[in-house]
C-alpha cells in the first residue's frame, strides 16, 4: 500500500497528505505589501489545497486561492532498512577486521625471516 509523506510523517491517501499540509499554515498570518491576511484552509483534495487570505487588521475583501499539490511519496526509513544498513557496516567491520589479522601475519612472517638470517 502507498503512502504520502509530509514533513517527518506518512499518510496512507494523497488527501490525507494534502489536509497535513495544509494544516502547516493554516491559522497563520502573511503579510502582502501593507496589509496583514490570515491564512484558512477552505478546502482540500487529492490533487489541491484552497486557501482564504482575510485581511487580519483592516477591512478588507477576502481572497481565495487554490494551490495544486502532488503528494509525495514516503521515503522515510523503516526498521528493514535499518538491519540492512547495520548489516552492510558489520560487513564494512569485518572487512577492517580481516585485513589487520593479514597485516599483522604479513607483518609476523617478514621479523620471522630477517631474524633468521636467511634471505
């Protein structure tokens, strides 16, 4: 089943992910040249979000706008990529591990052979 991320969470329908979207701004306040709008959310699908700008201090003539939105999809880490991620860094770990083991038997058999004498 897909879902739709907004910020740092998913939602199962494009509806779902457009109404927290607009609840991001919705109840804010945005400023156009001299005059002060509060924003509201009036309506929301799949695809838009419309807004209504009222003017917050003096009278003045509501505005209406509708946005489009494409949901996105959720790309969020869930716990199969953690074990994957940490199973690629054990492997990273195990590789460091194997190469000091055969630098350090390098390493042994070269003292071997020069405290011998033998060439």
């Amino acid at each position: 089943m897909p879902s739709y991320q907004v910020g740092d969470a998913c939602y199962p329908t494009p509806s779902a992910a457009a109404m927290a979207s607009a609840s991001t701004v919705s109840g804010s306040f945005v400023a156009r040249g001299t005059t002060l709008y509060q924003v509201n959310v009036t309506g929301v699908t799949d695809t838009s979000i419309t807004y209504r700008f009222t003017p917050a201090v003096v009278a003045g003539t509501a505005v209406n706008q509708t946005i489009n939105f494409t949901a996105q999809p959720c790309g969020l880490l869930v716990a199969s990529d953690a074990v994957s991620l940490g199973w690629m860094i054990a492997a990273v770990w195990v590789g460091v591990y194997a190469l000091k083991v055969l630098a350090r038997v390098v390493r042994d058999m070269t003292n071997e052979t020069v405290s011998d004498g033998q060439p």
